[in-house]
C-alpha cells in the first residue's frame, strides 16, 4: 500500500491535470509520476501544451534549492503543506527565460 505522501502528491497531480484542461490547456499525467514513460525526463509528473512540470506538495519549505528542483523541469509547481500561512493557491518555480516565453506568447494571443 502506498505511503501518505505518495498518496497526497498524485492527488495533487490528477488535481493539476483537471485545473489545467479546465482552462482549456493540453495536459498529461506521467503514468507513476515518472517522466520517462511520456518520453520526458524522469523528474516530469506533468506535460502542459509541451511544458515539463514537476509537482511538490506538503514542503512548508523547499528543502533542496530552487535549482534543484528545476533539474529535469521547465516548471515547478509546490503548494506548501500548511495553507493557514499561505493562503494562496500554489506557486510556480522557472527560468526566466520560460517566463518571457509565455508572457509573449500571451500577448501574440
């Protein structure tokens, strides 16, 4: 049987997929939240319209640096494990570059 935390985080991706596809964005799932089986690193839980995201949920802070987390990732998506201190939904981690990517593609829309 699975542990709580593997639980909570495919939970947490199965949520991202509905959240993603319900504002009309192509996404997928990595089958055992393993990258490899959509051809992807192994790090990828996620594909959105081509993005590779890696889901962390239940860290009230990141314990490794933000750099190492994106290893394998374009984005990280984390919601943090106490929602009393953050009341915001979760928070997305990127490049840069990736940022400006989506914000021109946003405005050639």
């Amino acid at each position: 049987m699975p542990n709580a935390g593997a639980i909570k985080g495919k939970k947490f991706e199965h949520d991202l997929v509905k959240l993603f596809t319900s504002k009309g964005h192509d996404a997928i799932r990595a089958w055992g939240s393993n990258g490899l089986a959509l051809g992807e690193t192994k790090e990828t839980d996620l594909l959105v319209n081509g993005y590779r995201i890696q889901a962390k949920k239940g860290y009230n802070q990141p314990t490794k640096r933000f750099h190492d987390f994106l290893q394998g990732a374009d984005i990280v998506v984390w919601e943090c494990a106490d929602r009393r201190k953050t009341p915001y939904g979760p928070f997305c981690f990127m490049d840069i570059d990736i940022l400006l990517r989506l914000l021109k593609n946003e405005t050639t829309n």
